[in-house]
C-alpha cells in the first residue's frame, strides 16, 4: 500500500509544508532537553520543528515505507523512529507530545493521554469539533471528566490548505498541560467520573433536576445561592468551578446509601 492511500486510510493530513509544522511547535510548552513524542510522524515535519528547538524525539509512524524514510532522514539526530501504531506505543515518562495525528485515532488517544498515560504537556491537531468538546469550551462529560487533573485550552492556527491532502473539517489546536497539584484527590477520582457520568445522563436539562436525587430542595436552595446559580439555570450554564463546588458538597453531605448508589449509576429522582 502506497504511503498516499495509508494516510487516507488513516483519516490523517499531513503538513503541506514545514510552515505549519513550526508553528505547531512555536505553540507547545517545551524546554531544550524535553523528552517528546512525536505521534503519526508521517513525512517528519513535526519530527524536523522539534529538533530545531532541542528537545529529543521519538518519531511514531506505522507504515513500514514512511518509517524507514523517517530513518534515513534523522539518521545520526537525536531521533528514535519506531514503527507502531500510536495507540499502543509504549511512552516513558516524563514525556510531551507535539503531533498531527490521524483524526480517527482521536478518541483513543486522548483516552489514554487523559488517563493511565498523562504527559506532562501535549499540543495536538486535531478536527475543530473535536478539539472544543475535549477543550470545554461548552462543558461536556469529557472535558468534565479529565478537567480536575488538566488545563485544556483551544484555539485555531491552522487553515485547511496547511494540510495535504486538504480536510474536509476545520482543523484546531488542543493544548494539553498537566495540572501541578490536581484539583481533586486521588481517592475521589473515581467518584468525580461516577457524578459527572451521573450528572450528564439526566434526562432533563436544569440544574436543579440534575442533582435533586443526590440533594434535597433545601440544600440545593442553599447552596444555589452560595454558589450564584440562578434558580433557572441549566447545567450546561454551570460554569466549572461550580460543578466542582457542588460535586464537594454532595460527597460531604449527601447519604451513604446514595452516594453508593451514585457509584452504580443507580440514583432516581428524575
């Protein structure tokens, strides 16, 4: 299979020129020495604007033909190509990433970049929709759920014709850093998922239906006001310091029995 028809197999559009590739590059969070990966290295664009800023590279591609020129042309450079898919690369931490990956390895990567793999930072290219859902910039179950222990921000310096062949979609940044302290413990992770998982599944669209299972109507009147949620609000309103501070409150005041339930996905009440 021709380098050309894997990349369309691969949903992934690769830089058009090294242009773009240093201004990905310009954008990351990088130190001269950094430990970066490189995923999806494709053609080496992004592997090159890394070298130029001294850090070290390993440069992950799957097609056999693009990894052994990826070879030879870092030969003697501080560049590790290894052939594998990016899903399953082994990363050694700490490490950052910088890459335009195929847009179908989306979901699973940052799956595993926002969970049992964290990089320190991570600048990813990545469709438009795609990037704001993980960003939050309309909080979603995702963004909720990696958003205790990651800064995400979006933005959008690339153009469709910086890419061959050109996507079809709108093409964004996803900044990635990891937070120095997270803003929840380790023991309550797992209980923050399960009310996010919980919150977002309720059928109705306001807030106070979205929680009343977990607190009763007084408690949730006082902590609406503590908290400036105006009586109509929607939870798509609550901004994220607010579903942290009501998430505070229910492991702290709601029952037992409904917290385990709150576990199991179980609580009624809608």
């Amino acid at each position: 299979m021709s380098a050309q028809r894997t990349r369309l197999r691969l949903a992934q559009n690769l830089f058009a020129s090294d242009t773009p590739a240093r201004r990905l590059v310009a954008l990351a969070d990088l130190t001269p020495g950094d430990l970066v990966y490189d995923l999806g290295a494709g053609a080496g664009a992004v592997t090159a604007a890394l070298l130029a800023a001294d850090v070290r590279v390993v440069a992950v591609e799957c097609d056999p033909n693009l990894a052994g020129k990826l070879r030879s042309r870092f030969a003697g450079q501080p560049v590790q190509v290894v052939e594998a898919d990016l899903r399953d690369v082994h990363l050694a931490a700490p490490f950052k990433v910088v890459a335009n990956p195929p847009f179908n390895a989306t979901a699973d990567l940052l799956r595993r970049l926002l969970g049992s793999d964290p990089p320190a930072f991570a600048a990813l290219v990545l469709q438009r929709e795609a990037a704001r859902k993980y960003a939050g910039v309309r909080l979603t179950a995702v963004s909720l759920a990696a958003r205790p222990w990651f800064e995400l921000d979006f933005s959008q310096p690339f153009s469709r014709r910086d890419f061959v062949p050109a996507p079809a979609v709108e093409v964004a940044l996803l900044r990635i850093a990891k937070k120095p302290a997270p803003d929840i413990s380790a023991k309550d992770a797992e209980a923050w998922r399960a009310f996010v998982r919980y919150a977002v599944a309720r059928p109705r669209p306001d807030a106070w239906r979205t929680f009343r299972g977990l607190v009763s109507n007084l408690q949730w009147r006082r902590l609406a006001q503590d908290l400036a949620i105006a009586p109509d609000a929607l939870r798509a309103d609550l901004s994220y310091d607010q579903w942290l501070r009501v998430f505070r409150f229910v492991r702290r005041c709601a029952p037992p029995s409904k917290l385990r339930r709150l576990s199991r996905g179980s609580v009624r009440g809608d």
